[in-house]
C-alpha cells in the first residue's frame, strides 16, 4: 500500500540530559517516592510454550542476540494465547512491523490461520523482510490443508495517520467478518501514543476493541504533544516540566546491572506471578493528587542538596532503579487510556527478563 502523509508529531528535539539540573531530579524523584506505593505491582509473567517455538532457536551460540529475540516474540504470542486472541481472531495487525518476525512466528505457530498486516513507516524490500517468507508458508499452507488462501499485506504509513478502522473492518465496510488482534515488539516512545490514538479514534468510529498486546520501549522519546497517558499524568498532579524531565533520565534504566538481569533469567520460574487486570487508574491518581497536594514543596525544597552534590553522590544503582519506575509510570498513564476509551481489561506484566524494556501493555474486552 502506498504511503500516507506523514505527521509532525512525535518528532520534537529531546532534551539532554545535560540540561536537566540536580534539583529538577530530586523534585520529581520526592513525587515519585509519594507516587510509587499507590500504584499495583507489574507481575513477571513470561510465557514460554513449546509449541510456539522449537528450543534450538534460542540456544544460538553465535548469536545470543538472536535467541533473545526469539524467547521475547514466544512470550508476547504466549500472552496473546493466553487472552484467547489466537482462538477468536481471525486477522493479526503488526505495528512498527519492522521486518515482520513477530508475524513470521505468529504464522508459524497458527499454521496460515490469520490474515498479516505488516505497518511500518520504512519501506522494506522483499530481500529484508519476511514477506516473502510468510506469502510462501501461506501457499504451502493452502495445497497442504485445501483451506482458503490468508492474506498478507504490508502497509507502509506513519503510525500518526494511521486509519486503523481500515484494517478492522472490510473493503466494503463490513466489520463482522474480520476479528483482528494488534500486536507489536517495538514501538519506540511517541509511536506507541500515536498508535493507541489510532486504536482510540478506530473505537470511536466503528465501536471495535481488537485485543491488542504491545511491548513498550524508548520512553525517552516520548513527546508530551502525542503522550496518550497525559490526562493520567496531569490528574496526578504531574506537569509538563516533570514529563520532560522524566523522559530525559529515564534513559538511566539502561545502567541497570546486567548481572542481575541474567541472575533472574536463571530464576524466572521462582518468579512467575498471576495477573490480574489493572485497578481503575483515574481513581488511583485522584488519591495520589491527595497526597501530593499534602505537600509544602517549598519546605521540601530547603531539604534538597545542591545539584552538584547530587549529582556526584547519585548512585549508578539508584540512577537505574529511577529510569526503570520512570518508564513505569509512562505506562500506567498508557493503561489509564486504554480503560479511557473503553477496555474492560487492561495489564501490565513483566513479559520477559532478558531486556531492560520488559513490559507488555496488554488489553481486551
């Protein structure tokens, strides 16, 4: 399909961590200790089936990059099973589809059961992608079983005019036929908005809330312009100038200790916790906006260090643990919006411990 016009938002300069002061760390930092137990624990649940890969895929010696891939698209397909997508849909949406490996396994462990649309803003030959693969797999799928021909389309749009009821519903209008499920392994910061606002303005128009499952990453280049959760952020009692703050340092949830992260690998099964759909989020942040506004910010002011003794007393370890509950908040503000606009089940969960971007936002009706 060809392109559609691009759109400016999601697309303004970043501010340098450079540019954000010690004291601008430890007013958001004192807002977030107060935040932080009003919110829900984001349990760890990484799915990982046998019959959604084979285990030789992962164990690539040459290529431990590649296995991580491999385990992360087998939990997001597991999480999706889990919610009956793979049961009742019919048509998978790929956002940010890169070269589709997130379809190609899709395709694989359905058996050609699902229509792929592959959304990105690049254009991808043939030679770098899957398509072909996944038209090949369909045809063999079709002389093998006799069943009608799947279909797989790659649309290249940027996601912020994305027309997402176009790909819910059919040529002629019809949305009774296609049960469509959105799923995505990377939708870097503001594009993540941008495609639930798609997702918001497609229920609005043709009242369908496809199941969805995306994996969150890049917070740092969110946007407050496009930031789908601002309604979340703004109730409690965050600003503009905390927004871009956060996005600035939550780069530091990079510096998280790698040690530990292959430490929980090792121990994922003692990890595993049940899920269990978020709280009504507005009415969290109405009793954090309590909270804070119990506050004497001047007086809390006086308490601080300069921003040069911060500065070199933070911790490497505190830095990361502030960019990791940085990025979780973003994406509670993101929950909060999908249950705006109307799902009855919203989720958080710690889908894999192989990344630092370890969170899934999983909803449906």
């Amino acid at each position: 399909m060809s392109h559609q016009p691009e759109t400016d938002l999601g697309k303004r300069s970043r501010s340098k961590i450079s540019n954000i002061t010690g004291m601008q760390v430890q007013s958001l930092l004192h807002k977030l200790q107060i935040i932080q137990p009003f919110l829900p624990n984001i349990p760890f649940c990484e799915i990982i089936s046998d019959q959604d890969y084979d285990k030789g895929e992962a164990n690539v010696s040459n290529n431990e990059k590649n296995g991580k891939h491999v385990l992360q698209e087998v939990s997001i397909i597991g999480h999706l099973r889990r919610i009956q997508a793979l049961k009742t849909c019919n048509r998978a949406i790929e956002l940010g589809a890169g070269t589709a490996r997130l379809s190609d396994r899709l395709q694989k462990v359905t058996e050609c059961k699902l229509d792929h649309v592959l959304i990105d803003r690049q254009e991808f030959h043939d030679n770098h992608c899957r398509n072909r693969i996944l038209k090949a797999r369909i045809c063999k799928c079709c002389k093998d079983t006799g069943k009608d021909r799947r279909k797989v389309e790659r649309v290249t749009v940027d996601i912020g005019s994305l027309k997402m009821e176009q790909f819910l519903c059919e040529v002629d209008g019809d949305c009774n036929k296609i049960q469509a499920l959105c799923m995505s392994k990377h939708l870097c910061g503001p594009a993540c908005d941008l495609a639930l606002s798609s997702l918001s303005r497609a229920v609005d128009k043709i009242n369908c809330m496809p199941p969805t499952a995306i994996a969150t990453c890049c917070h740092y280049l969110c946007d407050w312009d496009c930031f789908s959760g601002k309604d979340f952020w703004i109730a409690l009692g965050l600003t503009e100038e905390d927004f871009i703050v956060a996005t600035t340092v939550s780069q530091w949830a990079s510096l998280q200790d790698k040690k530990k992260m292959k430490r929980d690998s090792s121990n994922k099964n003692d990890l595993q916790e049940s899920i269990t759909p978020l709280p009504n989020l507005f009415q969290v942040a109405s009793q954090i906006k309590d909270a804070l506004a119990n506050v004497d910010e001047e007086e809390q002011a006086n308490n601080f260090i300069s921003s040069q003794e911060f500065e070199r007393t933070f911790s490497r370890e505190a830095k990361a643990q502030l960019g990791i509950r940085l990025k979780q908040l973003f994406d509670f503000s993101r929950a909060s919006f999908c249950q705006q606009i109307g799902y009855e089940h919203v989720e958080l969960v710690r889908y894999t411990t192989l990344s630092v971007e370890n969170r899934l936002l999983i909803m449906y009706k």
